[in-house]
C-alpha cells in the first residue's frame, strides 16, 4: 500500500513539474495520441511516395523526428493503436474518444492531437467533435506520403498539428483536422483526392491556416460541437449499426435488404444527385422503413457545396425518411448512429442532421 502511495505521489509530482515547466516557459502541454497510419508508415525507398506499410513508426519515434516540436510545446505522446485506418472499428472510435475526453479534463493537458491514417479520418475527427466536451483544441493529422518518401508531409503536418492543439485561438472551434498547411472543421472536411499531399477538402472552406507556427482564421464553424454538443463520450459504450448503400443506375434492394435482415437501426441511403431514389427501389425503402429501420438519404454528389433537400422529388414526410444535408454518407453513419443513441423519433433525427 505504501509502494503504491509512493508511486502515485511520484507521477503526481512528474507530471505537476511538466506542467510548471511549460508554463515557466509559457509553452503549452500537448499530448499525441498515434493510431497508425501512413504518418507512421515506411516505404521501401524515397522515391516510394505512394507504396509503403502504414502503422509501423512508434509514437515517440515520430516525436522524436520533430526537433523543432520543443519549440512550441512540452509534448509527450501515447501509442493508442497502431493500425491502418480502413480497419477501425466502432470499438476504435469509443476507446480513442475516451482516452481523449479523459485526457482533456486533466489540468496539465492544454490541447490534443491524434495522428491517424487518412482513408477514415475524416469520420474519428468528426465522432470527437460531436462527442467530447472540452473547449481544448482537438487536432486529428495525417499524411499522405510515409516517413521515408521524398517531400514527405507527415512531420510538417504533425509539427503544424501541435501548433493549432497548444493555441489559445484555437479554444471552443470544435475537433479539427490539420493538414497541408491547412486548418479544417472536422465536420466538413473530406478525403477528396487519394494520391496527393493536398487531399483534405472542405466544401465551406477551411476554417484558416498554419503557416511558421502562426494560426491565421478566416471563419469560425456554426454547427454545433463538443462542449454544446448532446452527445457524451463519457455516458456512450456502444454505438448502433448504421449501415451504407450506395446508389447507382440498375438500382435494386438487395443491400438494403441484407442490412435490414443483418439488425441495421439505420441505414444511409447514398442516392444519385439530390439522394434520389430509384422507383424500383422505393417499395422495399418504405417497407424497411415500416419494419422500424430508418432511411436517411444521403448523395454520392458530395463535397462541392450542395446539399440533400428535403421533400423535393422524394416525398420525406410521407415516406418518414431523414435527410443527411450536407453530410456525405460516412460522416452521415457517424452522426446517425450518436442519434440513435439519444432517439428513435423522425422528426428528433432530422433537427439533429440540420444542427451538427
Ligand atoms: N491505409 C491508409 C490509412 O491508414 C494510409 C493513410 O493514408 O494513412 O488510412
């Protein structure tokens, strides 16, 4: 019992003598979450930009490839995962959260970043936005080049990631994605491009950029995020199935079938132009929908400043559909299932795609 007092006083005092120093020096405390990646990823020569291994570069083996890192915060890093980003799961998504919520409750924490393969990122940063309460700057990075490439971005981007996570400015934004120089909402940001460095888009524009440690803001986000967000991390343990379909000509049920038949709560309805609905297909849509499975129609025209409207050529109101607005299907998954941890009523799900 003694030995464990011992040791508790022993990382109390360590990590009260970080935070001293950092504010001595008037640097913040920040602290790197690696999930995996390409920003940990190698590749077998510089010239290999595009084929390597993601997930193989330790947490502090990346700290320690950013000399200029002690410039501009007290950093210390936490490997959480180490996994390519298509494989996460929703059991990622809450465990990575948690360790993220918990983290920005402590007095010796000013901001957090989380590097993170790009293929899912878009949809862990915007789960953090929507899910924990702090006004503390969340910074999700990634790369799209490994380590060992020429003109790798990785260093730059978690370099420029730190910067935005220590800021004051950047308080009370909502998660955010920093990459490419570029500061994003987590909500609106998107993977658009799959092969370059300038991958990260939003459709509203970023909310500024980092240049030489120096944030520069131009808007500030309006949905709503963290601190005034409904829904809690640390009140959530598991998340519902909420499934996706894509739409395409030759349209038929027999994904939306299999996912109603497979226990789906939801299922996002990924339509051509404005979430349209093949004829063909809107039979089985209505009678999911009787079985007590929501549809929530999202587009695959996405990311270029539109939206789904509701009741234009698909009656919503009689069908008792949702629409996703502007939220592309992944995103639309992410926001579906927290809702349907709160609710199961249409008209609940809709105010809330039209609020986050
Ligand atoms: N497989 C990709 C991922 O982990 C690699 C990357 O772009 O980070 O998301």
């Amino acid at each position: 019992m003694r030995f464990c007092t011992l040791k508790l006083v022993a990382v109390l005092a360590s990590s009260l003598l970080i935070s001293v120093a950092a504010l001595a020096q008037g640097k913040p405390n920040v602290v790197i979450l690696a999930t995996g990646g390409t920003i940990a990823g190698a590749g077998a020569d510089a010239a290999s930009s595009a084929t390597y291994q993601a997930a193989k570069v330790p947490v502090d083996k990346l700290i320690a490839g950013i000399p200029d890192l002690k410039n501009v915060a007290e950093v210390r890093g936490e490997q959480v995962f180490q996994i390519a980003s298509e494989s996460f799961t929703n059991e990622h998504l809450l465990r990575l959260a948690k360790r993220v919520s918990a983290l920005s409750k402590q007095a010796d924490v000013d901001g957090i970043v989380v590097t993170h393969g790009t293929d899912t990122l878009e949809e862990t940063a915007y789960f953090l936005s929507l899910t924990v309460h702090t006004d503390k700057p969340i910074v999700v990075v990634g790369s799209m080049r490994p380590g060992t490439a020429m003109s790798a971005d990785g260093l730059l981007n978690l370099y420029n990631g730190v910067v935005v996570a220590g800021a004051k400015d950047a308080r009370g934004k909502g998660a955010m994605v920093v990459m490419n120089d570029q500061i994003d909402t987590a909500r609106d940001v998107v993977k658009a491009i799959n092969i370059k460095t300038e991958a990260f888009k939003s459709a509203w524009g970023p909310l500024g950029l980092v240049v030489e440690g120096k944030n520069y803001w131009f808007r500030a986000p309006v949905k709503r995020h963290t601190n005034g967000s409904e829904f809690d991390i640390d009140t959530i343990n598991s998340l519902p199935s909420v499934e996706i379909a894509y739409g395409s000509g030759n349209a038929n049920d027999t994904a939306y079938k299999a996912f109603a038949a497979a226990g789906a709560k939801a299922i996002i309805h990924v339509g051509t132009g404005n979430g349209s609905v093949a004829g063909q297909v809107v039979a089985s849509l209505q009678e999911i929908r009787k079985s007590g499975v929501h549809i929530i129609r999202s587009s695959r025209v996405m990311n270029q400043g539109g939206f789904v409207l509701r009741n234009a050529e698909q009656p919503d109101d009689k069908y008792d559909w949702v629409v996703a607005h502007d939220l592309n299907p992944q995103k639309a998954r992410i926001l579906a299932m927290l809702a349907l941890t709160k609710t199961n009523d249409t008209k609940e799900l809709q105010r809330i795609f039209w609020e986050y």
